[in-house]
C-alpha cells in the first residue's frame, strides 16, 4: 500500500472507531509492522518442517516475546509434543462481558521446500517492492507473526479485554494434526473458548486488477477419508489363463465408480457462498450458481456447475480412485489388485455410510476394503452473527461494502479438530491476495508487503468488535 492511502486508511479508520477507545495512531502501527517483520524474517529462517525438530525451539523465541511484553510467565504454556510444541498464551480480560474467551489459533509448522528449486531461498526472508517470500510466509508464519505482534500491541497500550483472550500455535498443521489433539484432549482447561477464529486461509481475495472482490470465512470442512479397494484371486500361470482375473474384476469396479455421482447436497453454508459468489462472474457459471441457489434442483445448473473442478466439492461429496497397484510378475495372473479411493464427504455423512455406498456401488462382495488413516468428522460451525458483524466493521475503513462469503473447506484443517471437539471454529486472515499468487506449499510462497500494515489494522479492529465493552454495547 502506498504511504498517502495508508494515510487515509488511518484516518478512515480513526473516524470509523471514534467511539471506541483506541483509534490507531499512526506511529504505533508503523513500529509494530516494523516489529512483525523482524519476527517473519526470523520465522522464515527456522526450518519448522516435519521431522527436523525445530519447532519448539520457534515455540520458545515467541514465548520470550511475549514474556518481554510484559506477559505473566503463567500466561504463557508451551506443551511439548514428541519433535514438535504447541505455545499456548492467554491474554487476561477483566471478565466484565461474563463470556467464555475468543481462541484464536494458527500453526509454527511448514511444509518442506526444495532451495534448489526456489528463485530465492525458502528459509531466508526475500523481499521486493511488491512481496515478502519465502516458505511460510503465508501459510501460516504470516499469521503466527501477526497474532504475536497484535498481543505484543494490545498489552503494551494497557489494553484489557472484556474476556479472555488465547492463542494456540499448533506444531505439526501440515503433518499428522495431533498437536491440535493433544490441545482439545490433555490440555482442554488452556485453550477451552466460546468459538476459535482460525486464521489460516480464508480472508480477502484480489481480482487481477488488484480490486478486492470478496471476503472468505470458513465455516466447515469436507471429512477426507481414502479408502483401499482390493481385488484378489487364486492366480497362477499366465500360460493358462483362468476366466477369473483380479485386474478384470478392480476394473469393472472402478468403471462402476465412475458412471456414479453422489447426491446434490446444499447447506446454509454452500448456498450462501454461491449466491455471494455468483454475481462476480458474470458468466454462465455464475448464472449456474443463482439458478442452483433460486432451486436446488435445477438439473442443468448442476450439470454446469459439476462440470468445474472448482466447483464440484461445493455440491457434495466426491470419491475419485488415485492410485493402482497390483500383480508381482508379468507372466504370473495377479494375486492382489488394489485402488486407493480418496473421498471428500460433505458434512453430515460418516466415513463409514460412505464406504457403504461404495461398497453398493461397486456391487462385488469379494472386494475387500480398508480405511486408509483415520478420517475426521466434523460438523459445520452454525452461522454466527457477531463475527459476521465485526468482520464487516473491520473491513469498513479498508475495503467497505466488501461480500463476507461463507466458505466450506475440502481438506482438513486444525479447525476440524477444534469442531469436533465442540469448539465452533471460523477461519480467516486479514491477508488480501489474488488466489494466483498465493504459492502455499508451492514454489516461491508469496505474501503482499501491505498485508503486513492492513492484517494489523483488520485484527485490532476485531478486538475492538469482539473483546471491549464498548463496541458490545454499541452493536447490541
Ligand atoms: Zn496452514
């Protein structure tokens, strides 16, 4: 962002929270934007990835931050974890709200990178005119950095919550997800909350012209759940060929997979999305997406909106094979042949009614399955108005107007666990990208340089909605 729009946008936003009792100043926001990319520069540069052991350590250097910001060392647990930690840091209110706290969590964990293959280093800070780099930088350090610099804030202005405030900063996101587990199972007292806002993914989203179209909010997640198909015979000698034939038989089945589609199904959730989304294509897709929303049954939007792999998680769920293997010579009928399933169930069915399906689907008895891992199951977070209303105050001074579209997930999330064990969960950031350069988990992971300024400006916003009495008072 350029220095005289950051200038209007603290005015806009110092009118807009006149009546509360922190309007940003603007010295204030440039030292703690300086301050949150020291922080993202040595986050970068620590190899949080699966395996290395390195998180704890990361763990560690944030619970100094906090501790020098004036944070009680009793505020602040980091929960071990095999070769990884979780940091959890409560931020004390004055309990005058008698609300349950707000959790917010995000994850110190990365997915590996390859320097060789990288423009720039991944484990190094890279920046230009336009983005910081490197890996991390958006999915999630980006928002660890943001989260700690907000409390850092907060605290140091004397600021007191009407409730208590948490941050959990999970340890193994990208890999096995049981930090998240640990949390909800061994250490519920910490993290217990009213609802968590996930700030990982979601957020605002930049057309290619750099306008801002939308604003995403996570409200569910698809279950992923992968099922092992398996085919087997007696075999024998490929010189006398019985009728029989494993790989005839996983063939068939796999056909029988194919010709089948799973019911159309919508929830509050999707059909918001699509109403909310249809507008800004301006296409037959998006008219696809107002005739589905106008009747659910509308055939020949279904037919268009299936047609886009985009789309066609939203409709319900979707299993699709990924891998065969099978044989063990090639002049030998094959013993064993076996097709992984990967499906992604729309909340409301269990894994198991799933495989049932399959199971009829395929309509071979002697098929064997088997769960591949086990899949997690959680129910959509209800619709939430107070959040819906803070974020839209937030957005005000910065994008106004902006749609807040509800969005369901296809993968799985530490917020699914959070869900399952009861917390509503919402995810968004206060980042502003366009989807093509957002490059988490790929190759030269980007994040816009003013996301650093606005996600700052957004968060103490949402504070100041959800945590001081008198924004409560002036909303309710
Ligand atoms: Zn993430």
């Amino acid at each position: 962002m350029s220095h005289c729009c950051r200038a209007l946008l603290l005015v806009l936003l110092s009118l807009c929270t006149a009546h509360h009792s922190s309007a940003v100043e603007s010295g204030a926001l440039d030292r703690h934007s300086e301050r949150a990319i020291t922080l993202l520069r040595d986050a970068i540069s620590r190899q949080t990835v699966h395996g290395e052991g390195n998180v704890p350590a990361y763990a560690e250097s944030l619970r100094e931050v906090f501790l020098s910001a004036g944070f009680e060392p009793e505020s602040l647990t980091l929960v071990p974890y095999r070769e990884t930690a979780s940091l959890v840091v409560r931020y004390a209110g004055d309990g005058s709200s008698g609300r349950q706290p707000i959790l917010f969590s995000s994850h110190m964990d990365v997915v590996p990178a390859d320097p060789d293959s990288w423009l720039r280093h991944p484990f190094e800070l890279q920046e230009d005119e336009t983005f910081f780099y490197g890996r991390g930088v958006l999915d999630n350090k980006f928002d660890v950095t943001i989260l700690t610099t907000l409390f850092v804030w907060l605290k140091e202005s004397g600021f007191v919550p009407n409730r208590d405030l948490i941050i959990a900063f999970t340890g193994d996101e990208e890999s096995f997800q049981e930090t998240v587990q640990q949390l909800t199972r061994d250490h519920r007292e910490l993290i217990d909350a009213e609802y968590a806002l996930v700030v990982d993914g979601g957020g605002g989203v930049l057309d290619d012209s750099g306008a801002a179209i939308q604003f995403q909010v996570g409200f569910a997640e698809k279950t992923y759940a992968t099922f092992a198909m398996t085919a087997k015979n007696p075999g024998g000698h490929s010189s006398m060929p019985r009728a029989d034939n494993a790989i005839y038989d996983l063939a068939r089945a796999i056909q029988r997979l194919e010709a089948h589609t799973f019911p159309v199904e919508t929830n509050e959730i999707t059909l918001t999305y699509f109403a909310r989304t249809a507008p800004f294509l301006n296409n037959e897709v998006g008219d696809a997406m107002a005739r589905l929303v106008a009747d659910t049954g509308d055939a020949e939007a279904i037919a268009t909106l299936r047609a886009q792999p985009q789309y066609v998680g939203t409709l319900g769920t979707t299993c699709i094979p990924t891998m065969l293997s099978g044989g063990h010579a090639e002049n030998a009928l094959p013993r064993a042949v076996s097709a992984i399933v990967n499906c992604r169930i729309f909340p409301g069915h269990t894994p198991t009614e799933i495989l049932r399906e399959l199971q009829k689907v395929t309509a071979n008895p002697d098929l064997e399955w088997r769960v591949v891992g086990v899949p997690v199951t959680s129910p959509a977070s209800p619709f939430n108005n107070e959040i819906m209303a803070a974020i839209a105050a937030s957005l005000e001074p910065i994008h106004p107007g902006l749609p807040i579209v509800p969005k369901m997930g296809s993968g799985t999330t530490d917020g699914a666990y959070l869900r399952a064990a009861g917390i509503p969960s919402y995810s968004l950031t206060g980042i502003f990208i366009n989807p093509k350069d957002s490059f988490a988990h790929g190759l030269n992971e980007r994040v816009p340089r003013a996301a650093i300024s606005e996600s700052l400006l957004f968060w103490r916003a949402m504070i100041d909605q959800l945590a001081t009495t008198q924004s409560r008072s002036a909303t309710n």
